[in-house]
C-alpha cells in the first residue's frame, strides 16, 4: 500500500471520501465532516453526499424533529 492508498478496492480513484496514511503502527484514515447549527438545538452535519440531521427532545430544549446526537453515535457502534 502507497502512503495515500486505501487498503480497500474502489471502483475508481477518488470514489472513497476517506484519505489513508500511513502511520507508525499502523493506518490513518482520516474525511471531512462539515457541520452547521439550525434553530433551537437543530444540528446538520454533511458528510460526502448525505446529510445528516439531529435534534433534541423538547426537555432539552429542542423540537424532537430527528434523533438526538447520542443516538447516531449509539447507532454507529451497533453497525
């Protein structure tokens, strides 16, 4: 593997929206997540094409329009 060569097959160079490097002992995989804040406690995060949308309950001063942060983070470990 070259320094910035990822160690899984794409279909093309560039397909993948994370950089790998790497380092002592291992692999840096790395991507750019940009983030914004709606109203209340609305958050937006954009991650190569998809949009990720996130809210707080109404205890917490939010609207309950989408899940709460905790719950994609939760979500993530059970993938």
């Amino acid at each position: 593997m070259s320094e910035h060569e990822s160690p899984f097959h794409a279909s093309s160079a560039g397909d993948s929206p994370f950089q790998f490097s790497r380092v002592d002992g291992g692999v840096r995989i790395s991507f750019q997540v940009h983030t914004e804040k709606g109203e209340r406690q609305t958050k937006i995060a954009r991650f190569d094409e998809f949009e990720m949308i996130c809210d707080e309950g109404k205890n917490l001063g939010g609207d309950n329009t989408a899940p709460p942060p905790l719950a994609y983070f939760a979500a993530s470990i059970a993938f």
